[in-house]
C-alpha cells in the first residue's frame, strides 16, 4: 500500500510538507551557518528521495522511506533518523545523534 501525502493535518492546524525547509539555525546567518543540511528539499514528484543542500552548496538525494507522516533520513554515519512535522510550531525536526540534539526547519515561502 502507498501513502501519498501532500498536507498534513492535526486539529486545526495545516502543514503541507512538499517545498524547501531552512535549519532555524542558518536563517539569521547563511554565512555562518554549520548545519550538516542548511536547506532541506521534499518533492512531490519524488517520494523516495529527500534533497539536502550540504555545507558547500551543492545539492545531494538522500533515500528516504516515506511512512505516514514522516520520513526517513539516513545520515552519514549510518544512522537513520525521523524527519517529522512539528505541528504545534509548524516546523519538521529530526534527531542528529552525532550532535544529540534536535535539528529543526522552517518552511522557505513559495516562489
């Protein structure tokens, strides 16, 4: 069975995951930025694949497996880690267990 998600809702509040996410950490400072993904990318014509831009700007697929609400982002390390829908913030956010902390994005307006 496949899951096809284009918005995701929890009570009152809509979140529509497709489009261009920007680590709260890099907003204020692109220059200084040191997330391992500045911007994150989710296609809705590509359900098994994330795009990340790294920290030399260059753009790179990463597998995912899209489940429900979430996706799967499997890091450098091996690791697999949830990217998921904060609803209550309106952010996604995973877990870098390299960092231990949680790593969180806001969505970049449309063109």
């Amino acid at each position: 069975m496949s899951v096809i998600l284009c918005c995701c809702q929890s009570h009152d509040n809509t979140l529509e995951l497709y489009g261009k996410w920007v680590d709260l950490s890099c907003v204020n400072v692109p220059k200084k930025c040191t997330s391992r993904f500045p911007i994150i990318h989710l296609d809705a014509q590509r359900r098994d694949s994330i795009f990340v831009q790294k920290q030399d700007g260059r753009w790179e697929g990463k597998w995912t497996n899209h489940k429900w609400e979430s996706f799967s982002l499997k890091l450098e390390n091996g690791y697999e880690s949830l990217l998921y829908p904060n609803y209550k913030t309106k952010t996604l956010q995973y877990y870098d267990n390299t960092t231990k902390q949680f790593v969180y994005y806001t969505k970049l307006p449309s063109p």
